[in-house]
C-alpha cells in the first residue's frame, strides 16, 4: 500500500515538530543538565518519558506480535513489570536516590568495588548496543520496508539513526525527555483510536468468540507446558527479567534518577505502571483481533504496521505512522543518551578525573554518535531471529539473573562484598557465553524462563557462599547503600499528612489489585 500526499505530509511535518521541540528544550551546559535534565523533573514528565522510552520494538511491534501468533499471555511480562515496578519504587529507589549516583552501575562501586561497576556497566553497554538501539533500528526499517518494499533495509536503518541523532546528541537527556513526554501523550492518543478501529472492523465479534468459548488465545495464565508462557514463570522467571529492565536498566531508571525529590519519582513511576497495564487493550488485544482481520501474515512483526496501513483512514494512517516512528525513535534516543552516561561516568570519568564538565559533556556526545553508528551497522542482523520479542527476551535471559542478584544482595544483604559478588558476576558471565553455544546440550528443550530462576539462583549462591571466605563490608559500604526497614517506617510516619492522591502507597495498592483483576478476568 502507497501513502497518500497526505499522509506523507503529516509524517515529515509531525516528524520536524517533534525534533524542533526536542532540540529547543535541550540543555549541555554541564554535566548535571546534560546527563540526567538537572535533577529537577516533576512526577507526570517522568512517569510519561518512562512510558514512552520502555515503548520499544518490544512492545509495539513484538508485543503485538507476539499477541497474534500466541495470544494475550505475552502481556504477562507486562503484568509482572508493573508488579516489579512497585517493589522498586518502594524499596529500591530510595537507596539509588539517597545515594545520588549518575549511573546505576555506580551504586556497585559504591556498595562493593570497581570491578563490580566496570563489568555491569560494561555489559549495559553491550546490551544498550547490540539488543536495545539495534532493535529499535530493525523496528522502524520493517515500517517504513512495508511502505518503501523497494528501499534497502540499510538505507532506512540508518535514515532512522540520523533522526534519533539529530536532537538527543546536542540536548542529551533534557532533550530525550521532552521529546518523550510529546511523544507519549500522542502515542496514547494514536493507540486508543488505532485500537477502536481495530474493534469496530470486525475484531470485536472474533475476541468475544474466543472469550466465550474459553480458548487460550485470550488465558493469561497457561498450563506448564506452554510454549509461550508458562504459569510458573509468571513467579519464578519473569520477575528476574522484570527488575533487570525496570530496576536495573540504565535507560530507564536514568530518568528516575532525575526526579527533583523521591516522591516524584515514585509517583513517576506509579504513572508509568498504569499506562503499562493499559497496553493489555492497546496492543496485546488488537493483536489477538488481528488474527481474524489479517490471517496468514508472512511475519507477526507486521502486525501493528499492518493494522495502520489497512484499518486507518488517510490523514490518520500519516499520523499513526509518525506515532510509531516517533516511540521507536524516542526509544533509540533513551538508549544513546544512557549508554553515554555510563561510558562517560563509569570510565572516562575514571580515566580523567580532573575533566571539566564541558569535557565530559563533549565526550558524551562523542560517544553517543559511536553507539548510534554500531546500532545501524549490526540492527539488519535481527530479521535472523523469529521476532523482536524472542530475539530481546532469550539473549535478556542469559544476562540479567547475575545482574538481578548482585543488585538485591546489596541492597537487602549487609554480609555481601565485592569479593563474592564480583566472583558471582564473572561466573555468570561465562555461564551466559556457555548458554549461547551449548544451551541444548545443558537444558535441552527447557523453556528459557524456566533457566532463568537456574542462573539466579546459581548466581547468588556463589555470590554470597564467597562473600563468607572474606571479611564482612567496611561501614563504609553499608552506611546509606542498603535497605533499612527504620528508615521505610520514619518515611510513612513524614508522610501522615499527605492527600491520599499524592500518595504513592495508595496508587501501588490501586495497581497491584488492579494486576489481580486482570488475572482472574483473563485467567
């Protein structure tokens, strides 16, 4: 299907807007400005720049994807994030906010030693690189291949490089977010008419079928076996992956870190697990739909492209498109910008020590230019692997349970050191190279959310089982870098007075039992 002049117009128009918006909220001036936007965000910019750069290739074009090939139990890994969410807004981001690191490697360092920092950053990078920017390229290059089928993959890749580039290189973070915020509130807009349109066209009789015949296209809860989601990864599996990317995920808690206090940021996050549970009727639903309304498609990748180009009256198919491209792109933006964090912080800060701000300002967007350029060159690679989802989801398998556990050890564990932990981190490491070669032969046909639990579990044993053959933390590692129930229960006493809705605590119980609905709903 060829666009309209129309259409055409509205994309390049709404396109140009959104860099000129970036572009003109950017701030370089130093490192706090540039890095993480002053530290002075308010809660609903943080809660819609976390929805909008989380809003990745996973999630608009794998998740719905994977809904129409499978069913609504890919919206599990939704579910149980925003379960995640609340425990890390609760117990985690205190500590990270307190301790006032730039980076989340840094709290590591600051909690056991360098090596421990240097390794995770190092394989946050990795992974911003090769999984996160690379993914984000691939998604919008199938967009646009399905408009322009005559146009090299290539080319578009790297069209869509240079538009991420464009605005995120100059303004770093304050610049990503602004975009963000705009992008946000029109992806919604855009998805709750793209998703009545699906209904109307005839998707809306198919799904209440499903639903009355009891079919497990519409189940979130799936037997043992399942190839897709098993019920018991929803406990043991899906968790760790959860806290790697919402706790643990420099792209995203990067825009946490720069709350102008802990309440804002909390309730930043609270914003962003409502809008994540609507995705269930925004993509994962329409995805099912979609079954009746495109059988047979070549890819489920094509999914959510397909329901733009052939549901969407012109003009809209424009503005849904620029939609689309534009979370895509605001994703690529997350990611360049953290991964020039944490190389500049994690080890061009260490590097030079006496560098200004203004150099290392400079040196961030230097290195966010290499990211983007490595991210086009190795993004065409992925039409390898059955879908964005399972490409993002197995490799995430491997690497964050060492992660996850280093990170939980030293926030709820006072006896872990950098000793066992930085052992457990390097041996996990290795296990992950050896899953990547040899995981048939160690697991056989084992579903990868069942070997995720394996590794944690495997990952923190060593860690603390080391930790015992060396001395106990100095104070210093402890003071401030570990989670205190005294210090939770002097917060909720401060807090007496607060109006119900300022307070996070009431908006985490109205999710986690809005989580409960939604499983005895669709279980």
């Amino acid at each position: 299907m060829k666009l309209s002049i129309i259409d055409i117009a509205v994309v390049l128009l709404s396109l140009i807007f959104i860099i000129w918006w970036a572009v003109r909220h950017g701030k370089s001036g130093d490192s706090g400005s540039y890095f993480l936007a002053g530290r002075t965000m308010p809660w609903w910019g943080i809660g819609l720049s976390l929805f909008a750069a989380s809003i990745s290739s996973t999630t608009l074009i794998g998740q719905t994807g994977d809904a129409y090939s499978t069913g609504l139990a890919v919206f599990n890994y939704n579910l149980v994030g925003v379960v995640v969410m609340v425990f890390f807004a609760v117990f985690l981001l205190p500590v990270y906010i307190r301790t006032g690191i730039f980076t989340i490697p840094e709290y590591l360092e600051r909690r056991f030693n360098a090596g421990s920092r240097y390794y995770f950053s190092f394989i946050s990078i990795v992974g911003n690189v090769f999984l996160d920017a690379a993914g984000a390229l691939y998604a919008a290059a199938l967009i646009v291949k399905l408009i322009l089928p005559d146009v090299d993959i290539r080319v578009i890749i790297l069209a869509f490089a240079a538009l991420a580039a464009s605005y995120t290189i100059s303004g770093g973070l304050s610049s990503a977010i602004s975009a963000e915020i705009l992008q946000a509130c029109i992806l919604i807009a855009g998805s709750v008419l793209l998703a009545v349109w699906v209904t109307l066209s005839g998707g809306l009789e198919y799904f209440q079928n499903l639903v009355a015949s009891g079919d497990v296209l519409v189940k979130l809860v799936r037997p043992i076996d399942d190839a897709a989601t098993p019920w018991l990864a929803l406990l043991i599996g899906m968790p760790v992956t959860g806290l790697y990317f919402w706790a643990n995920s420099q792209t995203l808690v990067q825009r946490v870190l720069s709350a102008r206090n802990l309440n804002e940021g909390r309730k930043g996050v609270m914003l962003n697990g409502g809008l994540t549970l609507c995705t269930l009727f925004l993509f994962a639903v329409p995805g099912v739909m979609c079954r009746r309304l495109f059988p047979g498609l070549e890819s489920p990748d094509m999914v959510y492209p397909s329901m733009i180009l052939n549901l969407m009256p012109v003009g809209l198919v424009g503005l849904m498109i620029a939609v689309l491209l534009a979370a895509l792109t605001s994703t690529l933006s997350a990611i360049m910008n953290a991964t020039s964090t944490l190389f500049t912080m994690d080890f061009y800060g260490k590097i030079d020590r006496m560098a200004s701000d203004r150099r290392l300002v400079h040196v961030g967007k230097a290195v966010s230019l290499v990211v983007v350029v490595i991210a086009a060159l190795w993004a065409p690679q992925i039409g390898r692997f059955d879908s964005l989802l399972k490409y993002y989801q197995e490799i995430l398998s491997y690497l964050a349970p060492p992660v996850v556990a280093a990170f939980l050890l030293g926030i709820f564990s006072r006896r872990a050191n950098g000793q066992g932990v930085f052992a457990g981190l390097v041996a996990g490491l290795v296990v992950a190279v050896l899953m990547l070669s040899f995981k048939d032969r160690i697991f056989g046909d084992m579903h990868f959310l069942f070997i995720v639990p394996v590794l944690f579990v495997f990952s923190m044993a060593l860690m603390y089982v080391v930790s015992l053959f060396f001395p106990p933390p100095e104070e210093c590692r402890l003071e401030g870098n570990v989670f205190r129930l005294q210090d939770l229960k002097k917060e909720w006493q401060d807090m007496s007075g607060i109006r119900w809705w300022a307070d996070y605590r009431v908006w985490s119980a109205v999710l986690l039992l809005s989580c409960m609905v939604l499983l005895v709903i669709f279980g």
